[in-house]
C-alpha cells in the first residue's frame, strides 16, 4: 500500500503532466485566464479541469485529485465548501485588520 507521501508525489506529477499537455496541444492556453471557483483567484487555463459544474484551476485540481486519492474529501462540492469557509474567514479578518488600521 502506498503511504499518504507516495500519494500525494503520484498526483503532483499528474496533475502537473496535464498542465503541460494542454499548453503543448495549444500554446495559446498561457494566455488564457479564467476565475477559479474553488480559490476565486484568476488562473490559467492550462491543466485546469471542470468537475460537478465547477471549473477548478491546476492548484485546485491537485487538492481535489489528491483529496479524493486519500479519501479525504468525496465530492468536489465538499472542496469548494472547504476552500470558500477559508476565504470568508481571511476576508473577515482582513476587514477586521483593515478597520483597526482606519481607526489609529
């Protein structure tokens, strides 16, 4: 059986090898941006791929992909979900930093 660090080594290589087949299969992918809905932040194109409705950047794809591999997540929802909690809690804090910076 392989180990959790096995694993997650298998899936870098993969996920990273289908970044680099779709920018080789169209070169003009570099170019081509689009707004992940997993991290919301503004990604490439290049080995990004759509689950369950959502379209997932190369970093997404690789938390996704290795989640799965380890059982620890069962749908891509559960991710998004995971990821969007997270967001909210930075955007929170952020706004809370920003206002004690407004208020010295």
């Amino acid at each position: 059986m392989k180990s959790e660090q096995e694993i997650i080594e298998e899936m870098q290589q993969v996920v990273e090898q289908m970044r680099l087949d779709d920018i080789e299969d169209n070169p003009n992918i570099v170019d081509e941006m689009f707004d992940c809905d997993c991290c919301g932040e503004n990604k490439c194109l290049a080995g990004s791929i759509e689950y369950e409705g959502y379209r997932l950047c190369n970093d997404c794809v690789l938390l996704a992909e290795t989640g799965f591999a380890l059982n620890k997540i069962k749908s891509v929802t559960e991710l998004v979900e995971a990821i969007e909690d997270k967001n909210l809690e930075r955007l929170a804090q952020f706004i809370k930093d920003e206002e004690k910076r407004a208020n010295n």
